[in-house]
C-alpha cells in the first residue's frame, strides 16, 4: 500500500492511491531543478510577478474545486477550506505586487568611498516538505516569495495530500511557470534525506511537527544546508480583564477551534485572571459544548473530523493522562459513536506540570484553562513552555498589554483580538517552534544570497 493517499477522515475511507517516486525519478527531479534555474533566476522579476498574478487568478477561480479536495483528504470543513484557498491568493498577489519593490537593491554608504549595494540574488534549487494541516497555504507562504526571487523548488508534500499537491503544480503549469521550475514528488523520508544532502539542493523549509523540524534540520546541518522551521506551537491567550467577557470568550472559541483546533499558532492554553476565571470557564465550556462536528460538508457542521484515527488516539492519550493525575474535563473528553476521526470539543482545568497536557501541544479540539493571581504569574505561566510561536493578551490597560507583548517568548503577540494573520504579516517563533520568518517583507529574504557590489570612486 502506498504511503500518498487520500484517506477520508469523515469516513475513514481510502479513496485513492499515489505510487511513490522512485530513486531514478528523484535523480531526475534534482537535475531538472537545477538546470531550471539557471532560466528562471535570470527571468525578469516583472515576467515572474505576472506569473504570481496568473497564479492567484487560477486560485481565485478553482477555489470550491480546490476546496473539496482538501475537505476529502484531511477533513476541513467547506467554508474553512474555502477560506484557505482565498488566504491563498492573497499570498500571491501579495509578492506578486511586492516583489520587484522587495527585491530591489539596497544602497549602501560605503565607508571605502565609491558606490556599494546589496543584492538579494537567488541560490538555486530548494526543498520544500510541508503538512496536512494547510495544504494550500503552507505551500504559498514558501512557494510563493521564493519564485518570485528566482529560486526553484522541489516539493515534498504530507502523504495524506496528493490530490491538493497535484492541483498545485498543475496551477503552476497553468500559469506559464516552467515545469521544472516547481516539482511534485511523492518522495519517501530516505529519498528527502538524500536531497538535502545533494549540493544543487541549496536551503530546505520545513513546516511541520517538532521531530519532523529536528530531523530535517539534523541532516541539514551536517551538509551546511540554510533551513527554516515552522514548527508546532502551544500558545497562550491571556484574560486579564475583559468588560465584554462574551466577547473574549468568542474569541477564544474561534483561535482554539479553527481547523478543528489543528492549526500551530492555535490559542491552547487560555490564562484567566482569577477574578474572571469563574465567569470565563463557564462561558467557555458552554460555548465549546455547542459546537458541532460531523459531516464537513455540512454548513451546520462546526469543525470536522481530525485528520486522522491516530490524531484522535494521541490526543485521547493527552486527556486521558491529565485525568487520571486530577485534571477535570469541563465537557468532551471522548471519540464520537460513529465512523470517522472525530473527537468532541473538550475543556480541562486544573492541569499540572506533572501531567502531558501542561507541556505537549495538544493538536485538535482541545483547551486547557488556567487560573492566575496576578501579570507576574500570567507570564510566567505562558512563558513555561518549550514553544514560542505566538500568544494574545486582552486587557483594556494598553501600556500593559504592550509590557506583556514584549515580556513573551514568542514570535508573534496580538492584543485585544485572537491569533490572526496576514500576507504582509511575518509568521514565526522562537524557542522549539522554529527558525526563521515567512511572510511579509522578509518572506523573499530567507533563500537569498545577500551580495556585495562595490564599484570604487571614478570609475
């Protein structure tokens, strides 16, 4: 059996089967990636905007078509899907639009005298391995600055993806990027061992689990190999003070519960004043006892089914360790009667240190709440993690929402409003949440060769 297929979480169906590659044709995929380059890269930065443009049209207009497919491989729910997709575009609009202006050289105030800049200049083939989580969207926040700079990319994708990675390299096509520029490979773990270690293979992005970043990384490093790692997360959402709790609460249900709470920059560990805790667990259990989850197709549907019986394992492991050392489940806590990956939404409180749940990331339907008694512990707490992706703080107190911002280990902090995101917005973290940045301006500096000209005075 193979490991690419497309296995229906609401059912747990195998729809379909992908061959994997063979060593002969990842031999290929290396030499048609390299040879490609030496086109591309020398493409004007205004021919590979326009080809951005055609991408984002051809999104724009597939997107119910490319939605359905990545409800059917990891359960998304349409209207998220959707979404995905139009996140997608604007993705590549953005470096479309911003590009040449991104790319554009830096003068320098050369102390030597004469005239100095720099140029951010492609490096060459690089190696894309991205999840299930955001089939679409891991891909364009790395796909997308690094075509436009000039790089190519070979692109190994989750195995539970290959109808949505197959889509994406035929838009490429579509839009007149050449087909060795961007490459599919349904590629084993020991054939992306032998890329990193090729030398036409220049940088390696990983967005994925810890273990996943740490082994890539560890190959990487042994072949000086420039990596970016967006790795997992356990955020926090600290509530100091809210007028509006049911508000609060609503954006707290939204930032765990997006992408049925599978999402690294997902609000996990929701951190209370005591003086609301009380209110703030009873509003939220309620909301969370609401929510739905069914057929994903379904616009009644809340969120869908995990993405796969081994998701929902793993996390029952999670719950079910945090109970028997006296934790208490609020509401949920068990699998649903019925065929398909799917787990009811579920609230813990009283989690220690002792248990899983304090310190693991806890991927799908999951909150745990935290009582504190002052800013001192709120930081404390949200900072007693191995994770640094992102966090939220919500307090009318401004001046003290910014002294929290900068006091977190993160990488990103949004104040008075759950874990967003934009195209023009740089994701990342810190800690074991990754290296590096995607996104925004410093989307297009990460691949680059920073190069020196110097051309002395009179000449």
């Amino acid at each position: 059996m193979s490991m690419y297929q497309v296995r229906n979480p609401a059912t747990g169906v195998v729809e379909r089967e992908f061959d994997t590659a063979t060593d002969a044709e990842v031999t290929s995929a290396v030499e048609r990636s390299d040879a490609a380059f030496a086109a591309w890269s020398r493409t004007p930065a205004k021919d590979r905007a326009a080809m951005l443009h055609r991408v984002a049209d051809r999104y724009q207009e597939s997107k119910v078509e490319l939605a359905a497919i990545i409800t059917r491989e990891m359960g998304k729910a349409t209207a998220d899907a959707i979404g995905e997709v139009e996140f997608v575009v604007d993705i590549y609009r953005y470096y479309a639009e911003n590009g040449e202006a991104l790319l554009a050289d830096q003068p320098l105030d050369a102390s030597t005298g004469g005239t100095a800049w720099v140029r951010k200049a492609p490096i060459g083939v690089l190696l894309g391995i991205m999840p299930w989580n955001y089939p679409y969207y891991q891909v364009a926040r790395f796909a997308g600055p690094n075509l436009m700079v000039g790089n190519t990319i070979l692109l190994k994708h989750a195995p539970q993806c290959p109808e949505s990675a197959l889509a994406m390299e035929r838009i490429f096509h579509e839009a007149g990027l050449p087909a060795d520029a961007y490459i599919n490979l349904f590629a084993t773990n020991e054939q992306v061992a032998d890329l990193i270690a090729d030398p036409r293979v220049r940088g390696v992005s990983v967005t994925g689990s810890e273990r996943a970043g740490t082994a890539v990384a560890a190959v990487a490093g042994q072949h000086l190999k420039k990596v970016v790692l967006e790795l997992g997360g356990s955020d926090p959402f600290i509530v100091l003070d809210a007028p509006d709790l049911a508000k609060v609460v609503e954006d707290g249900v939204l930032a765990r519960m997006e992408n049925a709470g599978q999402a690294c920059n997902a609000a996990k560990r929701f951190i209370v004043a005591d003086g609301i805790y009380d209110e703030f667990v009873e509003r939220f259990t309620a909301a969370m006892a609401a929510l739905t989850t069914g057929d994903p197709t379904d616009p009644a549907t809340s969120y869908g089914p995990l993405v796969s019986e081994q998701a929902v394992e793993g996390l029952l492991a999670q719950i079910e360790d945090a109970v028997a050392k006296g934790a208490t489940v609020r509401t949920g806590g068990k699998r649903l009667d019925r065929p398909g990956a799917f787990l009811e939404a579920t609230v813990l409180t009283d989690v220690t240190p002792g248990m899983r749940a304090f310190h693991e990331e806890l991927f799908g339907p999951v909150a745990v709440i935290y009582r504190v008694s002052d800013v001192d512990e709120a930081v404390a707490l949200a900072n007693d993690t191995p994770f640094g992706l992102g966090g939220a703080v919500y307090t009318q107190d401004q001046a003290l929402a910014l002294e929290i911002a900068d006091r977190l280990d993160a990488g990103m902090v949004w104040i008075n409003e759950p874990e967003g995101g934009g195209a023009d917005l740089p994701f990342g973290g810190t800690k074991r949440s990754g290296v590096g940045r995607e996104l925004g301006p410093g989307g297009v500096d990460e691949f680059v060769n920073r190069k020196l000209i110097h051309v002395p005075a009179g000449s």
